[in-house]
C-alpha cells in the first residue's frame, strides 16, 4: 500500500528500524522489536568479558528475531577508530550496512562532520553500505550522497534526548533538495507524534530507540511508533491541503435556515 | 646452558595488562566465545589471519562481541 523501501536495494515492509539497547530487560526488548513489525535493528561491538554472560544472551535472542542487522559505530571519535569498528562488525554481522557514527562533541553526540565525510569515504571504497548518522546540514548531506551514500540519517534533535523535530525549516530542505537519496530520520525523536511529523515530509524512514525503551510500556510504545510512522507515510502520499489564514466553512452555506432575503 | 626458553610477553588486553607465555595470537583466542573479532594496535585482523599475527611486547589487543545498540 504504501510503496517499496529499501535499503540499499534490500527491501524492507517497514519503514521504522528500531535499536536494541536500553530496554528493561531482553525479553521486552525482543517484544518490543516483534510488535513494531520492525525489520532492521542496529547493535554494536564491545569488548568481551568473558566473566560476563549477558553478551551471549542479547546474540541469541536477536538471532532468533531473523531481522536485518544495522551495526553502528557509536562511540568512535577518529577515521581509525570508526573504520577499525565497521570492519569488525562487518566480519561478525556477515552485512556490509554500517551505520556510520563519528562524535563530534560529546556533550550532545553531535557527530563530526569533516571526519564523516572522510571516513564514509573510506568505507565506501571498501565495499561497505555506509548509512552516516549525521546533522540536518544540507552541504554535509549533499557530499555524503555525492561521495556514494545512498542512505543518510540526520538527526532530529540530539541522541536520546526526545526533544523531536528541532529544526523542521533544515529537515524539509533536505527532502526537497535531495529528493533522490534515501532519508531516515535518526535520533532524538521522543513521541511517534515527532516521527508522524518527519514522515509527513516525505522522509523515508525513521530509526529511534529511546522513545521506545525508556517507555513505561516498551512494547505499546512500539505499536504506537510503528502506527504513527505508517499514518505519516500515508498522509506524505495522500498529499496534504493547503494552509490559509483565514476561515473557509466546510458546511455549504446555499440552503442556511433561518436567513431570510430581505429584513422583515 | 640448555635451559628452556621462557617467552613473557606483556600486551594490552581489552584495555588491561597482561603477561602472555605466547607470541601467537591464535593461543590466546581459545579464552573467548565466539562471535568475535580482533583488532590489534586499532587496526582489524580478519579471521584468516589469526594463524599468522605475532604479537609484540605493548601491543594493544581488542577482542569485541555483540552488544545492544542504537
């Protein structure tokens, strides 16, 4: 009903991807992700504590959920760093998606636009299917998808912290301007009412994971998320009225009792 | 003097020190659960390449396993 999407020519039924991490304990974090209908989920490489035995827990349960895998590089802050990660997520994964993640600032996660180009780079000529998470910042978004990026993934506000759309002028102009690229709105994203919005613009998708897990109700928050990014998409199709400034009855007039046509 | 030769070798492991009996990667791999992958001093070593890494006294050993992520 609603037209393909995919990723990197991989498609996809929905158009919400969902993360794996603060959830309050696996079992919801896996009812969560079945509920939203959801068919990629991002994850990511940490050290191995081999006294730790959660680790294996989280791998067996997302194997089980049979989704497509979009690992990140979330918390790297070099071009080493970050390729280093992609490369062993791509060995582990068996995926060429990367969801490219390089910080720029660490107090709002901003990612590091000049390091992301040069990194995306990199990764692109390795053969890898780069998703950059990146600002709402047109000429960024315009090298990213002219160095071969086919997915990009501003942000809405900054990771985690659900303050939605700050800049729609910014996320508009990039759907306009790029009409062609893939664009998933990613991070910051707090109530399906902010991912209604984005997808009402015409974005292609929407990646969150707080709004969901921190929920009181992960697995209702889920639906929610997954109904709202539908409506959006359809109400994006269905093509939105004109706004006025002024008043226009939607009750025809012609007919109105109690008028009369001349003063009596 | 035919006295065996002991190799102690001290590395980075994870972030912490450690004193290794063996230059071979390979020997020191069976201590994790699969899946895993290995960078050494940043760089990635592909699986194929366990059988021929030596390590070197201060290498820096990362050795990463899934994890929950957005």
């Amino acid at each position: 009903m609603q037209t393909e999407f995919n990723i990197y020519g991989e498609p996809l039924n929905s158009r919400l991807i969902l993360g794996s991490a603060l959830y309050p304990n696996p079992a919801m974090m896996q009812q969560a992700l079945q509920q939203s209908g959801c068919e990629a989920v991002t994850l990511s490489l940490r050290r191995q504590a081999p006294e730790q035995q959660g680790g294996e827990q989280f791998w067996q349960l997302i194997r089980d959920l049979k989704l497509r895998l979009l690992p990140n590089t979330a918390g790297c802050h070099s071009v080493q760093q970050a390729v280093t990660l992609a490369q062993m997520s791509r060995e582990i994964f068996q995926t060429n998606w990367i969801k490219l993640e390089l910080i720029g600032d660490d107090y709002n996660l901003q990612p590091d636009p000049i390091l992301l180009l040069q990194a995306a780079e990199q990764l692109l000529a390795d053969g890898f299917e780069v998703l950059p998470y990146c600002t709402d910042d047109l000429v960024l978004c315009k090298r990213l998808y002219e160095l071969g990026c086919k997915v990009l993934m501003p942000w809405a506000a900054p990771i985690g912290s659900g303050l939605g759309v700050l800049n729609p002028y910014a996320l508009r102009t990039l759907r306009e301007r790029l009409p062609d690229a893939t664009l998933i709105v990613d991070a910051g994203l707090g109530l399906p009412s902010h991912a209604c919005q984005v997808m009402e613009m015409g974005f292609d998708g929407v990646l969150l994971n707080s709004a969901v897990a921190l929920a009181k109700d992960p697995v209702m928050m889920a639906q929610a998320f997954s109904q709202a990014v539908s409506a959006g998409r359809c109400a994006f199709l269905a093509g939105a009225m004109s706004k006025q400034d002024f008043a226009s009855p939607s009750t025809p007039v012609l007919g109105m009792p109690f008028w009369l046509q001349e003063t009596p | 003097m035919a006295e065996h030769m002991k190799i102690e070798l001290s590395i980075w492991l994870n972030g912490k020190k450690e004193s290794l009996n063996s230059s071979q990667l390979s020997d020191l791999l069976p201590r994790f659960k699969a899946p895993f992958a290995v960078a050494l001093n940043g760089r990635f070593i592909a699986a194929a390449q366990y059988p021929n890494t030596q390590l070197q006294a201060g290498d820096q050993l990362d050795i990463v396993s899934p994890i929950a992520g957005g």
